[in-house]
C-alpha cells in the first residue's frame, strides 16, 4: 500500500509519499515540508490569506518532489490522502481540492483526513503502537489528552478550557518582543533564564478534573513583565524559564491524572504507552518533563521526531494508508467510486476528533463556550 499525503491546513506547503508492507510496517519514502514563516514573520503571525496563495503556488511543485524522492510516478500510488480540517479554510481548499483532482485523473481512491487524526496515528508509523494508547496533542490551535482505542475510536479525556498551550508559547513570545514563531524563541531564550526567579501559577494544578487551562499563567506573565518593564535581555530569558517550567509543573501535573485513570481502564496492559504530538511536542524541556513523568508512572513515553510532531504530509499518508487498510474490499482497479470518500466532500475548520464528548474551547467546535 503506498500513498501520496498534501498538507495544507496552516502555514506549511507538505507532500509526502508513504508505503506500508503486508506486515504492516511503515515507510516514509518522500516528506517535502515547505515552511512560510518568511512570509509570516513581518505580521508577527499566520495571515490566512498569504498562506493560501503560498499553497497555491508551491503544492504542485511539491507533489512533483515527493514523487521524484520516492522514485515513483502518480501512477504508482494505491490512494490520495489530503487534509480536509481542521485549520485555515483558504489553505484547506487548496490541497483538498489538489488531491482531489489527482484522484479524479489517475482513478484512485481519495480519503479526506482529519489533521489531528494524522497527529494521533504518527506514533503507529513511527514505533508499531498498537491500540489502545494515551495522546497528548499539544499545538498551537489544541490542547488535548486523548484516549485512542483504535482508528475513528477516540475519547477526549481532557482539553483546554481557554487557551491552547501553542497559542500560549506564542503570545508570550510576543509580549516579549521575540520573534516569530513563539514557541522556539520562547524556548530558546529559556536556556539562558533563572526558572526560579520570578513566581507563575500552575493552572488546575490538583483539581480533578482532567483539563487544562493557560489564560492564567499568559496573565501573570504580562503582569511581571510590566511590573519590572523596561525588560533587560536577562528579565526577557528569566521570564521564559519560569513560564516554561510553570508549563512543565502544570502538564505533569494533568497528564498524572490521565495516566492513573488509563490504568484504571486498562489494568491488564503490561507497559502502556503515552504520545505526545503536535507543534510544541518539539520542546524539549517539555519532552524531559513528560519523560520523568512516565517514568514514574510505569508508561512508555514516545515522541516522535521532530520533524514528525509539526505539521507534515507523512502523517497524513499514513492515516491515508490506515483508512485504506481498513477497507476490507480495497483493490485498485475496482476501488475507483466505491471506496474512499466521495470527491464532493468539503473542507472543515473545525473538525473534533472527538465527536461524542461536550464541545469546550479547545475541541474544535465552531462556536464552543467554555
């Protein structure tokens, strides 16, 4: 089974071919990311309308580079696999109507993806897992811990009930002054810091409830920052140290509650395992938090690499080739209008992996209240 993956839901232009062998492993054969943080840089954030002309211009060529690095032709694909949500809508229609059009040319199957779905299955390509395991999806739109029972079995367990954590990492980067994006600048500067110097909240930390919430500690440092404004080079990576570490103290202290209850439900597996994906999965003080965390807890900890927890077309083939696999009746000549979804499907902004549990900020609903 070998499939071409587009990701086009944010700011990175992505093809990817990926093949899964008849024991089930997987291979990345191709992953081409184009990054537009140049063109969103002077703005200090995506601007949705830039990204979606960067995606118009750049897929094809991509398409055709992920093709060559695999060493294939369209033709040699099983299926196409695009982003359908959630994320930016102008960037969506791009790839999804991209994909499409390949699939209507070359007669394969097309399977339109939930991008959070391509996050939560990454870590079966990458290390085998198999059902069922924990997901942390950290990024910069969500905040969730997820229970992942199998492919389309998903349970919120937990999710931010304000802001999500990248979106935290990002606007205290830019209170700061640091550049675009947040995330790695803030973690950057961080190095530098005393985490000790200046006293944050830990959000929820010992409530029961499973969920996050980062709106208070983005407060505390705006307010440490003014008080102590102008800030010195020193105050800007002290700040970042504490707000990082804050951000350690707090994930680990939610995430225990979800391990616990994991164990709860699933007492019989012997070492189970916890994902963590998604943007700021990358950080890697955040890594070192999580990894002492299972650690203590008797969990496998897997991150994937690093290039695999930020947006990425490979992750979006896979969850193509799972979908695909899954249709029992799959066979190329015959597959054509009878498996896969149908080409009139539309792109979604807001697309929840869970779709049973209550809407709160933070699942992807259109229009959630807290």
């Amino acid at each position: 089974m070998r499939v071409l993956g587009i990701e086009t839901s944010c700011d990175e232009t992505a093809a990817a071919i990926v093949e899964r062998d008849e024991n089930g492993h997987g291979t990345i054969l191709s992953n081409v990311v184009l990054s537009q943080i140049a063109e969103h840089e002077p703005y200090g954030g995506v601007v949705p309308e830039i990204a979606a002309r960067a995606h118009v211009e750049a897929l094809d060529r991509l398409v055709k580079q992920a093709l060559a690095e695999a060493n294939c032709e369209l033709g040699d694909v099983d299926a196409i696999a695009a982003t359908a949500g959630p994320g930016l809508i102008g960037g969506l229609i791009v790839g999804l109507m991209t994909g499409k059009a390949l699939a209507l040319a070359e007669k394969k199957p097309f399977y339109a993806i939930n991008h959070l779905e391509g996050h939560a299955l990454t870590a079966r390509l990458t290390d085998g897992l198999s059902y069922p395991y924990l997901l942390l999806l950290v990024s910069g739109g969500h905040t969730q811990m997820v229970l992942v029972r199998g492919l389309g079995d998903y349970t919120r367990l937990g999710t931010t009930i304000d802001d999500a954590l990248g979106e935290a990492f990002d606007k205290t980067a830019k209170l700061l002054g640091l550049p675009y994006p947040g995330g790695p600048a803030v973690e950057q500067a961080a190095l530098k810091g005393d985490p000790k110097r200046f006293s944050l909240p830990r959000p929820l930390k010992g409530e029961a409830r499973l969920d996050f919430s980062f709106s208070g500690l983005k407060t505390a440092v705006r307010q440490t920052a003014t008080e102590i404004a102008p800030l010195s080079e020193q105050d800007v990576a002290d700040i970042c140290a504490g707000f990082q570490l804050a951000v350690a103290d707090t994930l680990s202290d939610r995430v225990s509650r979800s391990l616990k209850r994991f164990r709860q439900e699933y007492p019989d597996k012997p070492m189970p395992e916890l994902v963590v994906a998604g943007g700021v999965a990358a950080n890697k003080a955040l890594r070192a938090a999580l990894q002492g965390l299972c650690d203590r807890y008797g969990f496998r900890f897997v991150a994937p690499p690093h290039n695999l927890c930020t947006d990425n077309a490979a992750m979006i083939a896979w969850a193509g080739v799972e979908r695909a696999c899954q249709d029992k009746e799959f066979d190329q000549d015959e597959s054509f209008g009878k498996n896969g979804d149908p080409l009139d499907i539309a792109p979604r902004s807001r697309w929840p992996l869970d779709q049973k549990s209550a809407p709160l900020i933070g699942t992807g609903r259109r229009g959630a209240k807290a």
